[in-house]
C-alpha cells in the first residue's frame, strides 16, 4: 500500500476493489459524500501490478472538481499537480511523463477514446461522480466500454458514484462486482423555511443568510440556481453582514483561480458565504462550512427537438441532489441544512436529476459516434438510450450542415468540425470562416461563446468581442491561446479578419436571423421564434440580429447574446438559403384571395410586393383551404341553400345513408368532393352562387334519391286556405309555422312523405306562437277551447268557431257589417 495515505472510510473496502479489478476488468464502486472515494482510489490502484506501465485516467464531471480531485492527491504525495498526479482539461493542463494519475473532464476523455480506440499507454478509467448522469460522462462511459470489448480486454473501468442505482449499472457492464463503502459525515440538523409567496428566492436567500450568520458559527454554503441569481443575493448582502464576513460567489463562469479560492477555508478569524451553483453539490469540499442554505432550485439545459433550440430551464431539485447539498454542511463537523420549502415538499420532489442524454442537444454526440464509426448511437452501451426524436433533429442539423454523408458517414466538413472541439454549430462557423482567411476571429468568438463569463455581460456580441480581446485576466489569456490553437486546427489565417460577429455567426446560426418587430426591442427570428431585449439595449434598435442565446420558453424569449448584422452580409453568406416565395391568403376582410410575393429566410421577409389575385385551380383551392380554416359560415349561404342543406340532414337522421350527413365536420371534411367541383376559378366568395352551393349539396344524394328529395322533404305544405307555407327543417324535426285558421276543417294531422308527421307550430292572426303539437285532431277535442276563449278576447273580428275540425279554414276576418 502507498505510504502515508490517510485512513478513510473507503479504505475499508479499497482491498475488495483493488482484488475485483485484479481478476477482472469492471467494478461498480457506491460510496457517500466523505468517503474519500475521490482521492484515495486512484493512489491505491496506480500501485497495482495491472497498472504498471500505463497511467490510470481519473474522470471528473466539472473542472473545478479536477483540478481539486489533483491538488489533494499530489498533495498526499508532498508534489505539486503535473508529477505524480497531472491534470488535463480545456485552456488547462499539467502533465508530465511521470505522470500516473491523470485527472480529466469528460469531454477530454470522449475525444481521446475516439482518437485512439485502443487507448495506448492507459490502464484503466475511474469514473468519478457517475450519479451526475451528464451526456459527456455517459458517452464516455459507452466508448470506454466499446474499446474494452473490441481492443483493450486489459483495459480496467471502474464506475463511483455517491447516489446511484448500482445495480443498474453493474447490469450495463456484464454483471461487474458492486462494492460499497460507508461515508464518514457529521450529524446535519435539517430545518425548513418555506419562502412566502411572492418573494424573489433572491431576497428569501439574503434574509436566510443574514439570519444564520447572527446565529449560528461557521461559514455558509448558499445554493442557488444561477449566476443571476448570485449576483443579486451579493447585492443584497453587501454591506449587511458583519466585516469580518467575505461574500464569494462560486460558479461555472469563474475563472480556474477564482473558483479554488472560493473553495479554500476562510482565513482564520474570518467567516466565508459561499454563494454557488450546483457545482458545489459533488467532488468539492469547502472547509469550515457549517450551514447550508438550499434555495431547493437547480438551473439546467433542456433540448426542444421541435424548434432546436437549448433553454436553461429553472427546476426543483431531486430529493438527491437535495441530500447532497445537505450533507456539504456535514463534512468536517456537524452542521445545520436549512431548506427554503415546505418539509411536506420535500416528498414531492423527483428522485434523481434526469440524465442529460434525455434533455440534451445530441448534435455534437452523433458527430462524434459518426467519426468512431457509429452511425446510430442506439447500438453503443448507454445506460439510457439517446431519445429519438432528438437524435432526427440532431441528424437533420448535421446534413444541412454537411457533416454527413448519405450513408451517414463522417463528410470532410465533418471531418474539420470534429477536429475542432467546439459544440457543431460553432465548429461549422470556424471551419467557414477559416476558408475566408477569418479563422482567428471566428475562433475567438467560439471561446467567448463556449466559455460562460468571457468578455464581459453584454447582450451585443461585437462589444463582448472587443472586451474580451483587451482583457488581460490569466482565463481570458489562457481563452485566447485555446482561440489561436483552434484557428491552426482550422487551417485558416491567424488575422483576425474584417467581418463583424454577425456576419461570423451567420454560419453558426442561419436560423436564427432575426428581424425587428415594429416595437423596439422585439424581433421574430428565421425559425419562428420570437425574442425580445429591453429596450434600453442599444440593439435594440437594429433592423437585424443573429441570435446566439435564447432563453425562456415562451414565444418572446429574452435574447441574452446576439450581434447586428445587414442585408449585404446574410445575401453574401446565405445567398442560396434566401428564396423567392409567393403566397396566397385569405383576406377575412374582403372575404377575398391575395397573392403576395416575398424574399425571407424562413419567417424573416426581408421584401413583399402584391400580385394580382390567383385564379383557376389555384384559386379554387385557395378558397376551399379558407372555408376549411374559418367555417362554413364564410360561404354566402341564402334561404334557400340554407334550406336544402337543412332538409338533407333531416332526411340523414331520419333514413340514414345514403342520405348525406350535413354537419360543419362532414361537409368541411368533404370540400373538394362537394364543393370543389362547382367553383369557377374566382378569387372572391361573393362570387360563388347559390345554384354552385346548391348543386355541391345535391351531388352528395344519389341519383335515384335526388327524384324523391320533394316527395320526403317538401319545401312548402298546402293549407287547406290553398296558402304554401314553407317548412322549417331542423336536425330531427319538420316544423310548420302556420296560423291556426288556416288549418279549420281539417280532421287529420298533416303529414310530409311517407307519413311522417310535422310539428305544428300554431300562431295567431299576429303570427304569434299559441301552440305546438303533434296530434292535430286531439288538439282540436281538447286545449282548443281554452285557446278560443282567448283568441276571442284578443281578436273579436276573426273567427272563432267552437267545431274548428267542421269549420271553413280561412286567411281573413269576417266580413264588415254593411
């Protein structure tokens, strides 16, 4: 055993582990927060016979893990990291030949699988903090286990995780042994502080902190959800908390020295708030932190297939992630978790934070399984399967952007965005621009993009662009020397060329051109989308943007980065995408067509002019698409196409087909068979007749039914005065409205075709309703006289006989008295 190695609580299992990978090549390591997981299983294992020669690969999810995970481990050993114990990451490293455990991020390991399968010169791979469950650790984890099989059968992996199903994945790598391990923690006192309704978790956050630091000891680990967030609880609390307190945030988009001193313990005498991301939820630990805050929030990436786009997206943390944020305040002595919810909450929470695989943009995943050789990623040994809708979209991305070929092989554009490690689209951006001599520039501003916190918070890419260039910090330095060394990959010149950051993005992000709306501040991009900006912003006043941050979900999502750009520059890069297209609309107005003609870029139109209407089939279709949209209240029906239609539908619930249904669903669903036919190529509905709709109508009734249409439905009804009253037809019924004197003498009930009786709807000589009936000659024998009585009253100079059934109908008064 290596000496002077501390005695953890995973010491106690490291022999069970180191005798797993000696007879065999995979294990499965489950140990908590504190177990000590992280530094002392790389030191053991490198002293094993099956790791001589070869260097151990320590895997770490965040790069302020790593570079912790080597400063603690070289430390063990009395050197400084890039001995011993090195370390590799982006616009960071320190390695030597004498290194033995290299520590690395999950991209690096991905891409050094894929350049070199066989993995020469490595003994084995540690996965550390597997639980995080991020798409590059899954995909290395795939590639890893693809090479074993393949080349490398002596080729050691072993997966660690804090909170994980270790069964699961012991099951994904062939039944490899599961060892886990006790965690060393303190007793964590876990409190609740539901945060009112309405209040900003920002406020709620610098209330609770305030509260701890006056009375509890100890320094103060606040979670957050993002670096909006932190900023505003710092603004909060400057000047309000005690001077022997130092406020320090602690995030993603720091750079490397500002991350590893937010992480050291405070100086004695002093009190240290640390406000962070979820980045401090795993592989990093803060001394002297006895409380922590949770605001119970988590910030992370969601992939939209349907638009393409990537939003961070504010969600509740799982009960896991919860659990580990707790137990930070439980390290190096017992401390105090305060959570900013309800405790009933906490039940509701989701078990574990989705794996990013299922949420993420899988562009950059399906480049490189198509330089591996893979062409459908679903074959390689994921623990979850990439979704496939994400996947088609991802795959739709690289064709437009051809890195593919047809048989979804790796193109040679493909081939030069791979070897740029940048997300897809800014790869295309670079290896384009490198073909104009603007390498470096493109370079520089797929950095500035890539890496969070560069250049300064402006929405205006060209003024982050020129701050970022001037800045002289040790992370904008080591920025620019991963811009210069991505620009020689590129094969392009090293000047930075003349072209604006929009003209550059143009081939990052054609779809997301953006043009003004009418009110400052708003614009509708190229793929439908709409942003917006305040107004304050001076972009917001430009005619038009490329978009390179979107956030939000709604339709006028808040646009966080984006660069001016004009019409020359996106005629000059997009020439081939810009089309002519005319349209044909409806307008409700004018109940009329419009042909209108336009040159745009998806939803971006940059010119329209009219044409005179459409005509002909194009016409007729145009028309019946706008019937379809808005109703067939459009047609100009009159009384007599509204009666027929009527009519038909009675006869179809009366008899059933063949008689045609008439309902909106049926005859909109059948426009082309009923209507279509009957229309003369004009543009207008007022120009469609009654005998057009009409005969449409009469189409959909057989031939042999079409002769007996009069006979079961009749228009009118010929009263015994000889007057044709007409009938009014509803969905079940025939209803006559007539004046009761014109029915005097009739004995039966008055019928429509084949005896089918219809609903009186008896009126007065004002035509006003007395009664309905469907019974005449009851009607007559038995309320007729209470009706008599009172048409009497009301109208003493009609008839009013007491025997209606033996009466002469008649349609006038009596006679005056001469």
């Amino acid at each position: 055993m290596t000496p002077h190695l501390p005695e953890l609580p995973v010491s106690e299992i490291l022999p069970r582990l180191r005798s797993a990978l000696a007879s065999g090549n995979r294990a499965v390591l489950v140990a908590p927060p504190g177990a000590g997981k992280t530094t002392l299983v790389p030191l053991h294992l490198m002293q094993d016979e099956w790791a001589q020669g070869g260097r151990i690969l320590l895997l770490e999810p965040r790069r302020i893990a790593a570079r912790a995970a080597a400063r603690r481990m070289a430390a063990l050993l009395g050197e400084e990291p890039g001995k011993t114990i090195g370390y590799a990451m982006r616009m960071e490293r320190k390695v030597s030949k004498d290194t033995r455990v290299l520590v690395v991020t999950e991209g690096v390991l991905a891409r050094m699988i894929i350049d070199d399968p066989a993995l020469e010169g490595i003994s084995g791979v540690i996965f550390d903090e597997f639980h995080e469950r991020s798409l590059d650790g899954d995909f290395a984890l795939a590639l890893a286990v693809d090479a074993q099989e393949a080349l490398r059968p002596d080729l050691r992996l072993a997966v660690m995780s804090a909170t994980l199903d270790g069964a699961r994945v012991a099951s994904l790598l062939d039944g490899a042994e599961i060892l886990e391990s006790e965690g060393r923690s303190f007793p964590v006192d876990i409190r609740y502080r539901e945060r009112a309704a309405g209040t900003d978790i920002e406020d709620a956050m610098a209330q609770a902190i305030r509260g701890m630091l006056a009375d509890e000891e100890g320094s103060i680990l606040a979670f957050l959800p993002g670096q909006r967030e932190i900023a505003r609880t710092m603004e909060r609390l400057e000047g309000r908390v005690g001077a022997n307190v130092d406020l320090v945030p602690l995030h993603g988009g720091l750079e490397g020295r500002a991350q590893d001193a937010a992480i050291k313990p405070a100086p004695e005498g002093r009190r240290k708030v640390v406000l962070a991301t979820a980045i401090a939820e795993t592989s990093v630990t803060i001394d002297g932190v006895r409380v922590v805050i949770d605001s119970g929030l988590s910030r992370l990436p969601k992939f939209e297939p349907a638009t393409g786009l990537t939003r961070l997206e504010t969600v509740r943390v799982s009960r896991a992630s919860a659990d580990q944020r707790a137990g930070r305040a439980g390290r190096t002595a017992p401390g105090i978790a305060l959570r900013l919810w309800r405790q009933k909450q906490t039940t509701a929470l989701p078990a574990f934070t989705p794996p990013e695989i299922l949420e993420a943009d899988l562009s950059g995943l399906l480049l490189d399984c198509a330089a591996f050789g893979v062409s459908d990623p679903r074959k390689l040994a994921f623990l979850d399967p990439p979704p496939e809708p994400a996947l088609a979209e991802a795959r739709s991305l690289l064709e437009a952007l051809d890195a593919l070929e047809p048989d979804r092989r790796l193109s040679p554009q493909g081939a030069a965005m791979r070897k740029l490690a940048l997300p897809v689209r800014l790869a295309h951006m670079v290896a384009k621009a490198a073909e104009n001599g603007e390498a470096l520039a493109a370079a520089e501003l797929a950095v500035l993009l890539s890496e969070r916190g560069l250049g300064g918070p402006s929405v205006d890419l060209d003024q982050r662009l020129a701050g970022f260039r001037r800045d002289r910090s040790p992370r904008a330095k080591a920025a620019r020397q991963l811009a210069e060394g991505l620009a020689r990959q590129a094969g392009g010149s090293m000047g930075n060329g003349t072209s604006s950051a929009g003209a550059l993005l143009l081939h990052a992000w054609p779809d997301r051109v953006a043009k003004a709306r009418g009110e400052a501040g708003r614009y509708v991009l190229a793929n439908g989308r709409g942003g917006q900006m305040e107004a304050s912003e001076a972009l917001s006043r430009e005619a038009y943007l490329v978009v390179a941050d979107l956030q939000g979900r709604a339709q006028n999502a808040r646009i966080a980065a984006a660069a001016r750009v004009d019409e020359q520059e996106f005629e000059t890069a997009l020439g081939d995408r810009i089309e002519t297209r005319r349209t044909v609309s409806f307008d409700r107005e004018r109940k009329a067509l419009r042909q209108t003609e336009s040159r745009r870029l998806g939803s971006v139109v940059f010119a329209t002019q009219n044409l005179p209407p459409p005509g002909g089939a194009e016409a007729d279709a145009g028309l019946l698409e706008a019937i379809r949209a808005h109703g067939l209240d459009l047609l100009p029906w009159t009384k007599e196409t509204a009666a027929l239609r009527a009519r038909l539908a009675f006869l179809h619930h009366a008899e059933g087909e063949p008689w045609p249904a008439m309902d909106d669903e049926t005859l909109l669903a059948m426009l082309e068979d009923w209507l279509g036919p009957f229309l003369k190529g004009d543009a207008e509905l007022a120009k469609i007749s009654s005998r057009q709709i009409e005969d449409g109508l009469r189409s959909l009734v057989p031939f042999d039914r079409q002769r007996r249409l009069d006979a079961l439905a009749p228009t009118h009804f010929t009263a015994p005065t000889g007057s044709r009253v007409p009938i009014r037809y509803e969905a079940e019924d025939a209803v006559l409205a007539i004046r009761v004197q014109e029915l005097f003498g009739l004995c039966e009930h008055p019928t429509i075709g084949e005896g089918t009786p219809l609903t009186l709807e008896l009126l007065s000589p004002a035509h006003r309703p007395i009664q309905k009936t469907r019974d005449l000659p009851g009607f007559w024998a038995g309320s007729w006289a209470d009706v008599r009585s009172d048409m009497r009253g009301r109208y003493p100079k009609h008839v009013w006989p007491e025997d209606p059934a033996s009466a002469a109908a008649t349609r006038r008064a009596k006679p005056r008295a001469k």
